[in-house]
C-alpha cells in the first residue's frame, strides 16, 4: 500500500496581486511563505499537485545537525530553535521530538569518519559525542551485530511529515497568505528586466518577487528560462511499520539500514546504503557535474536503466506559456518503490536488531530527491533575473534544515539583514548556471 499523507482544503479563487509568489507547496515553499506573511507581506504559494505530497511528506522525518556540512551547521540549529517551538508557531502538531540520533560505523575507518565531523560539532557546542562499544550496548539494547563505535547526538530529533506541511500551510492560511493547490506554474514575466507576473494554468497573478521551491521540478522549470540548473533525482524506497514494541526509541543509521520511531508507535525503514539512480537523459548531461559525488557514493548508488528514461526523454524542456506544460501532467510525483532494496535494508536492520523480527508494514512508498552535484542547496536571487529567489537542491536533508532555509530565504526576499550567511548557497558557485541551456 501506497503513502497517505493529509491534503488541505483548497482555497477557491485567484488574487490578482501578490507582493510575493512562491512555486512550490513542500516545506520550504510553504514556510517561506508563512515568515513572509507574519512580516504583513501577501505571499501567495501555487502547488501543481497537494501541498506537502512530494519530497516533504515523503521523507524519513530526521531532523538532524549531526554530519550535516559545515557551511549547512548555522542553518541547521536556526532550523532546529524553529523546530523546537514549531507546534506553537503553527499552532498544530508537526511530531517534533528530540529524541536523539545514533550512527552506527562497522569499521574503525568510518568511525574516524564520524571523529573528524566532531569538531565541527564543538565549534558550535553541539552535544554530539562517540560511543565505544559497550557505550552501544546501553544506549541500543538488543543490538546484535558488533560495531566499533557510534556518534549520538542526544538533541537531534524527528517530526511526521505525513503532517507537517500540511498543519505548517493551515497557519500560513491564518496569517493572511493564499495556497493554490492543483495550480502549476507555467511560467514568469518580466517588466523592464524584472519579475512582474508568474503565469499559472488558472491565470497570471501580478508580483514583485517569485520564490522557486520546486524541488524535484526546479531544473524542468528553469531549464525553460535559459538557467542550466545541475540537478538530478535519486529515488529513496522508504516503509513504515504498524505500532511496534522493543527496538529503540532512537534514529538509528547504519551502513545498510536505517530507522526511526514514528508518534504512531510504528518504525520509519529504510535502507540507508542504497538509493536508485535512475538513468535518463540528464544523467548524460550532467555527467561531469556529479562524476565525483557519483566516485564518492558508488557503493551507495544503484544505477538503474528503465521506463524513466523515455518518460523523461519524452516530457518537453520547452513551452510557450499557453500551453498546458508537464507540471500539470504529473500533479505528483509518486514513483514505485524499489522492493529489492527494502526487502535487503529490513534484512539487515532485523539481523541487528531482532527485536524489529515481527514488524508488520504497513505503507511503503518511492520518493525522488533532488540532488545537487555538492549535496548542498541553492539559496539565493538569480543575478540575471531580479526579484527571482531559488530554494531549491536540498538533496536530501531539506525537512530537517527546512525551517531555518525559510527563514534565510525570507529574510533575503524583504530586504532584511540575514541571521544567517547565504553566501555558501549561491547560486553563481555554479559556472554554468548562467549558461543560457540549448533548446531541444
Ligand atoms: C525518501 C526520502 C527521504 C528523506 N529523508 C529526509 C530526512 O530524514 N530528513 C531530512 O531533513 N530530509 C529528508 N529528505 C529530503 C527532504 O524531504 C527534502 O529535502 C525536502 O522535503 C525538500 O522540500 P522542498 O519544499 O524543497 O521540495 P518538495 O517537498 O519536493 O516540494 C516541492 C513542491 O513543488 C511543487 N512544484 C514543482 N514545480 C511546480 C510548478 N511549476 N508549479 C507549482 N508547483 C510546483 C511540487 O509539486 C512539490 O510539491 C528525504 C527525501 C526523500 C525523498
């Protein structure tokens, strides 16, 4: 059985102005909008499917600092003082608890991996510290397979984003902002060399700015601006359990599994050393942009050759914005899990922890990240374009960072000193995305 994750009602009409426009209902598009509108600005979020229905409701539910990239640290603990007062700020509940993060190493080698990232963690008094095997053993009761240590960072923590955005896109509503759902994004238009208008399937709506938080889209949707934006998708095979007692109440990553309590009293599974390349035409034309995060991830990476190519090598890179375009083709993108893959990745997380032995599942489901050749994302205004803003690239972290990269992006949209340094996330750290793209 698919994923289900809760819809919002739809709002009915139109505006014909909005100071803002954000493309993209996930959980940056939605809480850009919501710090925009508790600023008094009319912020407008259009979603070509259901708000919250891909990548942001379709993730593991980590929120996590540890290993996260330096230049991502000061987002992240924006992200997680957000995190930590969420319920309130949304006034729903969102799932969020801290309730800590473990990762397991097999080897001395990772471990020393896991050391080197402490010192980033001390800079910023993180709590994050390693666990020696018997340390293991206390922390992880019932874990049968030997590791030669772990790094637990007890603040670390989870939400449910099954709910999430959902609740986070209601207090937007609250505060004054519109939702479109099931209303896609064609395209923008431009006065005098800035934005003026984005043009929806239901009609244009006058702006000043445009935020794009596409996700998994962001390249479709700049590709047909002339921006070469070097994003690709990996597919995550996720399941969850029904309620289950007696294996840890903690997030737990090892080499080849993955997992984390859930507020329904099930597990979130995965298998963490193993995600699904899909082969398609962007994979030719990126190829010298990911070579080495491909070098780097090649035990993790499963290439895979199948319907997606001609699916994507068919969806048109061009339109004109009359014309119905592929984000109204496809309202949401829900891709076939890998079986193979979770059936390995629970394998190995019931040898390491027998007590999972009698789980029960209850969903699983596909989810497409969008990766960016340094897994880090774009923050920031198109130099070229002004008042145009991409959030987008999260490649694979951005539920947890989520919160604060809103806020970093708002504070960018008004004008504001920001809390947090956007430079790491320009855009302009990739040459050649101020390459105009060949139309084909
Ligand atoms: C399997 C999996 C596991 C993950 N696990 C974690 C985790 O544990 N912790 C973590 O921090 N992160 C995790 N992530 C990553 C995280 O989910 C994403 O980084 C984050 O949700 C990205 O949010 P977003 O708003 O940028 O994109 P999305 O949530 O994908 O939202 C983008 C939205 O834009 C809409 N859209 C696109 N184009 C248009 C258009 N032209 N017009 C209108 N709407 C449009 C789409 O329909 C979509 O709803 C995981 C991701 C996956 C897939």
């Amino acid at each position: 059985m698919g994923i289900t994750i809760e819809t919002i009602d739809p709002d009915a009409s139109l505006p014909k102005r909005s100071d803002v426009i954000v493309i993209g209902g996930g959980i940056i598009g939605i809480m850009t909008g919501l710090f925009l509108a508790k600023e008094g600005i009319s912020v407008t979020v259009c979603e070509k499917g259901e708000v919250g229905h891909e990548q942001s409701g379709r993730n593991w539910g980590w929120v996590r600092i540890m290993g996260r990239d330096p230049s991502e640290i000061p987002l992240g603990l924006e992200s997680m003082r957000l995190w930590s007062e969420m319920d309130k700020l949304v006034g729903g509940d969102t799932g969020f608890t801290r309730s800590g993060i473990v990762y397991v190493a097999d080897t001395p080698a990772k471990l020393a991996e896991h050391e080197a990232w402490l010192d980033h963690a001390r800079q910023y008094q993180l709590d994050s510290r390693l666990l020696n095997s018997r340390e293991i053993e206390g922390v992880l009761p019932g874990c049968k397979r030997a590791f030669a240590g772990a790094l637990f960072t007890p603040s670390d923590a989870r939400a449910e984003p099954q709910k999430a955005v959902p609740a986070m896109a209601r207090a937007l509503r609250r505060h004054g902002g519109t939702v479109l759902t099931r209303c896609a994004v064609r395209g923008i238009e431009t006065t005098a060399g800035r934005v003026s208008a984005v043009v929806t399937e239901r009609g244009t709506i006058a702006c000043s700015q445009v935020v794009l938080a596409g996700g998994a889209w962001s390249r479709l949707f700049l590709g047909n601006l002339g921006i070469d934006f070097p994003q690709l998708k990996v597919l995550g095979s996720v399941l969850r359990t029904e309620p289950l007692d007696g294996p840890p109440p903690y997030a737990v990553g090892g080499s080849d599994f993955a997992f984390r309590k859930r507020q329904d009293g099930g597990y979130t599974i995965a298998h963490r050393g193993a995600s699904t390349a899909e082969i398609v035409p962007d994979s030719f034309r990126l190829f010298g942009d990911f070579l080495p995060s491909l070098v780097k991830q090649r035990h993790e990476l499963r290439l895979h050759l199948g319907a997606r190519f001609l699916e994507e090598a068919r969806t048109p890179r061009r339109w004109a914005l009359d014309e119905v375009t592929p984000f109204e083709r496809m309202r949401v993108l829900d891709p076939a899990p890998a079986s193979n893959i979770l059936n390995e990745g629970q394998a190995n997380l019931i040898k390491a922890f027998p007590a999972f032995a009698g789980l029960k599942i209850a969903q699983a489901w596909g989810g497409f990240v969008d990766a960016m050749p340094d897994a880090v994302p774009v923050i920031g205004e198109v130099p070229r374009l002004p008042g145009f803003f991409i959030a987008s690239g999260f490649s694979g972290h951005g539920f947890g960072i989520g919160p604060g990269a809103a806020r970093l992006i708002a504070d960018l949209v008004r004008g504001a000193r920001p809390l947090i340094d956007a430079r790491p996330f320009r855009l302009e750290r990739f040459a050649r995305l101020e390459r105009t793209t060949r139309a084909e």
